[in-house]
C-alpha cells in the first residue's frame, strides 16, 4: 500500500497533519489515530475514515499468554473453568431476558 504518497490526516484539533504510511502505521497502533479519523491523500475523491481503508487497519494487539482461570490449572485443562464462566454468565442473561419479556407482555388486568 505504500506508494510513497503523503496521508493527510484530520487531527483531533481539527489541523491536518501530512504523514508517510510507515508513521501513519506507527500511529493506529499507538492509538494517537483511531478508525474514526479521517484520512486522505493523491487519488483518492474524498475523505475517508482509517477504518474503511483495509490495508490500515491494524489487527488488535494479540499475547500469546493463556489467560489465568481459576479451577482446572492444575488438571491442565483451564478451558473447563473458563466453559463454566461462559454458561454461568449465559444463564443469567437469559434469565434476565425472560424476565424483562414477562414485563413488557405482562396482561393487563
């Protein structure tokens, strides 16, 4: 995607800033530019936001650390503790759900 053109870029102050793609890169995943900043350079027919441009858009930073679970570390198998969470957490949203549709229907006496 670097063809060596300038990206503007509308700051958060409402200047327009002028950047290489390789700072503009450095930049979205410092999170100084956001998805829903606006860009543009040479070519293009408008403004657009950093989001809507494919070949910006960072991947969200990833750890190849395994989360700690409470449970099953020692058993080696942490993903029956996390499972649990999961339906612990589902169950109770769905028994707010129904609650919140008893309500709303609720016959009127």
């Amino acid at each position: 995607m670097d063809d060596g053109l300038p990206w503007h870029v509308i700051e958060q102050d409402g200047s327009v800033s002028e950047q290489s793609t390789e700072e503009l890169a450095i930049r979205i995943r410092e999170g100084s530019v956001s998805s829903s900043s606006y860009i543009w350079r040479a070519g293009m027919s408008d403004w657009l936001l950093v989001g809507q441009i494919p070949g910006l858009r960072s991947p969200p930073e990833m750890s190849n650390d395994v989360p700690s679970l409470t449970g099953d570390e020692d058993t080696g198998k942490p993903w029956r503790a996390w499972l649990r969470n999961v339906r612990r957490v589902l169950r109770r949203n769905m028994q707010r759900l129904e609650e919140r549709v008893r309500r709303i229907f609720k016959p009127r006496s």
